[in-house]
C-alpha cells in the first residue's frame, strides 16, 4: 500500500518536474527571439547611429567613469592608461582606492604625477569608509581623479565615486575590465537618443580568457583552452547576452552588472546610492530604480545594449567557481526577498507582473528543481512509477531542449558579432555546449541551493580571495603599454563583502 503511494507520488512529482523543465526551456527560446529580433533592428541600425555624430555634438551628456580598486596594484596603471584612452569627448575617471594594502596607490602616483589636491566631497550618498585624500595628476591633462580611503567594500567605494563625480552621468567599471574603445560612447548613446526617459543602460560582459590583450586593448578573440571557461563562454552567451536583450526589448531588464554600466547620477543619488547589505548590490540598484521610478509614476527606460563589451576574466578552477555561483543565487535570494512587494504586484508593471514572478519560478527556485529531477526522475524509473519512454522524453526536454538553445544563441552570436572568426573557436564551442549537460549544470545547481540557503540562514557575507590566472599579453617595442593586463599567475585579490557579481571572480556578470 504505501509503495503503490510512493509510486504515485513520484510519478506526479516527475510530471511537474517534466514540464517545469518544458516551462523554462520554451521561456529562454521566447528571449532569444526576442533577442534575435533586437539584434537585427541593431544591424540595420549600425550604419546609421551616428556615433561620430555624437562624438563631435557638444549635446553628449559628459560621463564620470568610477573604478573601485583594491588591491590592483598588478595592473592598475595600464587599466586606468586604457581607461583614459576611450572614445568619449567629455568624461573624467575616478580611481577609489579602497583600503589597499600593496602599492596601488603608489604605481599611480608614480605614472600620472599625482599631488594631493583640497576637495570637499558631499555625502549626496551614505558612506562608511573615511575619504583619506583626493589627488590628481600635477602637469599631465588627464581627466584623472584618485581617491584614497578606508576599506568599505566595493559598495562603499563606488558610493564614494558617485559623491566624487561632477558630471550627470556615471559609469560603472572593474578596475581589471577591458573595454572596447568605443564601449563608452556607445551604451552611453541610449542617453543620447531619448536623455529625458533613459535613466541606465548596461553593456555586455564577456570573457576574456584566451584572448590576448595589447596596449589595454583586445586584438586577438579566441575561446580560453580551460573547459571550464568554454562552458562558462557558452553559458554568458546564452544567459547574458541573448537573455538581458531580450528582457531589455520588452522592457522587463532586471539586471545590469556592476562591471559595465552607466547611470544617471541625479536618480542614484535619489535612491541613496548602492546597498551596503546586499551581496547583489548592482541588481538590487536596478531594481529599486524599477520600484522607485513606478511608485512615482514615471516614464523610463532601462536598457541593455549588446554592441559594447567589458572583457572580464571568468573562474578557472571549480572552487572560485563555486564560490561565485553560491554569491549570485544569495544575491538574487536577498533581492526577491528585499523586493517581494513587488511580485504580482500591478502597480509596478510588467516589472510585478512578469519579470519578477519569472525570476522567482525560473531563477530562484530552478537549481532545487535541477537537483530534484536528477534524483526524482533515475528513482521513479527504478521503482516502476514512469516507464523508459518518459525518461527519454525528460532526457530530450530537460538536455536535449537546452543543446538546442545554446546551439541557436551560438548561432545568433556568429551571424549577429562574429566575435570569433576561427573555426576552432566554434566547434570548441558546439563541444562546450553539449558538456554544459554533463556535470556542470548539476554542479552550478548545487552551488546555487547553498547559497540560497546562506540567503535564508542569513549568515555572514564572505567573499574569501579569487585568483587571477590573467589574461594573455604581448609586448612589443612600439607599445611599452602592451603590459595592460600582466599575467597575474600569482596575483590574488582580497573582495569584499559588497563586492558584486561580475565575470572577473566568477562572469562577477551582470543574473
């Protein structure tokens, strides 16, 4: 009597189980239609945006880029060198060196001439560590700003940034990223099409691993050799790229990762800054402007723009891994929880009604149902509740649904960026994609259950150390710069507990 109950029971469960998998799948094919879609708006558009139009226009809104350092002494100069080498015609960089305790601020101080300057920084958001000194160059004319303080967390120095910054427009960037030289005019060109209703706008992160980094440049694209980044490549692709377009084309983005945004700093200082006490600090922000901006019944856009790209190093080693992932599931655990008066809530849109609910059925919960289809479903065929053909059907949906997408966003990326151009990198690719199924999806499923219950217990935020396995340089004689991003082998660096999730210790991109 209770087997035939037991049997019962996980043949229900399998049921649910078969078409949650079925639910998601089909979810992320809408997203990447509409991704799809978006892209071949963009391309029709690209010979006619205008970015050198709005280079020379003096309309462009000037930027304040923020770069919240600890730590980076191994590579500081050449990232804030290629920092200042952007295309952009009014902006200024502000390092904020927080707390560290190896000689950051003395490579700076020794490459720009930096003196100490007097400034008053207003406290337009709240702060915990103490401003030490505010320097600037002594004779070069760079648009550098470098602020020395106590350690705070990343949180607390780009807080510190934002109180710094005296242009409209703010802009969000790790200090170990390398950007295109035209990312900055062009997720900052949103701002210039509609300034009145664009209040941010994020640009792709992408992986950097395997490619190789001149002048603080990338000039050669290739897929990294690890597997584990392979996999990881795929899965940006597929999650960030194709999935924050299309959340972005219908107005439901939820996310813009803290390693490559831009922001209008009227409405950060409204909203009073970044979150001290959340780990997901950049998406929380995103969605208290969403909640902010519709309890007051205004008109804005927050929009994604793929075209501009924030190269960033991903884990290589399952242990750093596993750390990102348990920091990204409490992140988005912390966010719902904080928000949940948001969740089918109409006053706040499409955000209540369909972007919020999605992330707590196909975000939130989806590691607890991964796990519990590899158990539940091999269990239920062992005790007679489903037979083999419906195994083979949760096999097909649940795997073989999910290589079919990784294979269409592979598709979509090649015919819309053709960031890779060998065909090594693309078969490397197709190979990553069908690994994705075996083992790793588990492993990241696991991760992210622990640290939705590290949400729940509500234990202390540690972060540990990440280390750096550094991107591939070349040097050459007629670019001493080559060195932009040196091979950090041995560089490990301390985070923080405010620190967001982006693709340097983890993809520390963007959900």
């Amino acid at each position: 009597m209770i087997a035939d109950w037991v049997r019962q029971v996980l043949a229900v469960t399998d049921v649910v189980i078969l078409t949650y998998f079925l639910l998601i799948n089909s979810s992320y094919l809408v997203l990447i239609v509409l991704a799809s879609a978006e892209f071949v708006h963009h391309m029709r558009r690209v010979p006619f945006a205008g970015h050198e139009e709005t280079y020379r226009s003096p309309l462009t809104q000037p930027v304040s880029v923020l770069v919240p350092a600890h730590n980076e002494s191994a590579g500081i100069v050449q990232s804030v060198q290629a920092m200042l080498a952007l295309r952009y015609p009014v902006f200024e960089v502000i390092v904020i060196d927080d707390g560290s305790t190896d000689d950051t601020f003395e490579r700076l101080r020794q490459e720009f001439g930096l003196v100490e300057v007097p400034r008053v920084v207003p406290d337009a958001t709240p702060t915990r560590g103490k401003i030490q000194s505010v320097h600037v160059p002594r004779e070069r004319p760079d648009p550098l700003v470098v602020v020395r303080k106590h350690n705070g967390g990343k949180t607390d120095a780009v807080n510190t940034g934002i109180n710094v910054a005296q242009y409209p427009l703010v802009c969000m960037v790790d200090a170990d990223s390398v950007l295109d030289p035209q990312a900055l005019l062009s997720v900052a060109k949103p701002f210039t099409d509609d300034p009145v209703r664009t209040v941010a706008s994020g640009g792709v992160i992408r992986v950097a691993n395997g490619c190789t980094v001149v002048a603080g440049r990338i000039v050669d694209v290739r897929m990294p050799r690890n597997w584990l980044v392979r996999v990881q490549v795929v899965e940006y692709l597929r999650a960030f790229l194709l999935g924050r377009t299309g959340w972005s084309r219908i107005g439901g983005l939820l996310i813009i990762s803290g390693a490559f945004g831009i922001f209008r700093r009227d409405l950060l200082v409204e909203v009073g800054g970044l979150d001290h006490d959340c780990i997901g600090e950049d998406a929380e922000l995103v969605v208290r402007l969403h909640r902010h901006l519709r309890r007051q019944r205004r008109d804005y856009r927050i929009v994604f723009v793929a075209e501009p790209v924030s190269w960033s190093e991903a884990p290589s080693s399952l242990k750093v891994l596993g750390k990102q992932r348990r920091r990204w599931h409490r992140g988005i655990t912390e966010i719902l929880s904080k928000h949940r008066g948001m969740i089918l809530n109409p006053r706040y849109g499409r955000i209540g009604m369909l972007a919020m609910p999605y992330y707590v059925l196909f975000e939130l919960l989806a590691p607890i149902i991964e796990l519990a289809g590899v158990v539940l479903v091999p269990l239920g065929l062992y005790v007679g509740a489903i037979n083999a053909r419906f195994a083979l059907v949760f096999v097909a949906v649940a795997y073989g649904y999910a290589l079919l997408l990784n294979l269409i966003a592979l598709t979509v990326e090649e015919y819309s960026f053709h960031r890779y151009h060998r065909w090594t990198d693309l078969i490397a690719s197709v190979l990553a994609s069908v690994l994705e199924n075996f083992g790793y999806r588990q492993l990241t499923a696991f991760w992210r259950t622990m640290g939705m219950w590290a949400a729940i217990r509500g234990g202390k935020h540690e972060w540990g150390q990440m280390t750096r396995t550094g991107f591939q340089t070349v040097l050459t004689p007629a670019a001493p710069a080559a060195q932009a991003v040196p091979d950090r082998a041995q560089d490990k660096a301390q985070e923080t507990a405010e620190e967001p999730v982006t693709a340097r210790q983890d993809a520390r991109a963007e959900s």
